[in-house]
C-alpha cells in the first residue's frame, strides 16, 4: 500500500488529464479529502487546506475533474 503524505492542497476543476497524472475516484479518498473535493465542487473551497493521500497533480473524479496543486 503507498505511503500517505500530508500535503497543503488546493483543487480546480480542469476539462484535462495530463499524461501520467494520478486519478483518484471520489469514493477512494479518506473523509477529509472528500470533503475538499465537494467544497471544491461547489465552489467554497478555501484557498489550501491540508489533505492526507493526495499529492499535487493528482486528478480526483467526482462529478468533473479536479486538479490537486
């Protein structure tokens, strides 16, 4: 199983998935990181928030695509 890292996140929607990126699905995320994506879904995601098991250039599916960075 892959190491964890705590990482200071933010997330965007993005229509692309560059080649090599990690996608994770929704349902694959811990709580917290559940929580980033929705708030980002719906547009109340403040600037950064630090999220465990996502990494910058990761690309979450949930209802559209979001970019960790």
């Amino acid at each position: 199983m892959a190491q964890s890292t705590n990482t200071t996140v933010a997330a965007t929607r993005t229509d692309t998935v560059p080649a090599g990126a990690r996608v994770r699905h929704f349902d694959e995320l811990d709580e917290r990181a559940q929580q980033m994506v929705v708030a980002a879904a719906n547009g109340q995601l403040s600037n950064t928030a630090s999220v465990p098991g996502l990494r910058s250039g990761d690309v979450v599916v949930f209802t559209d695509y979001y970019r960790v960075h």
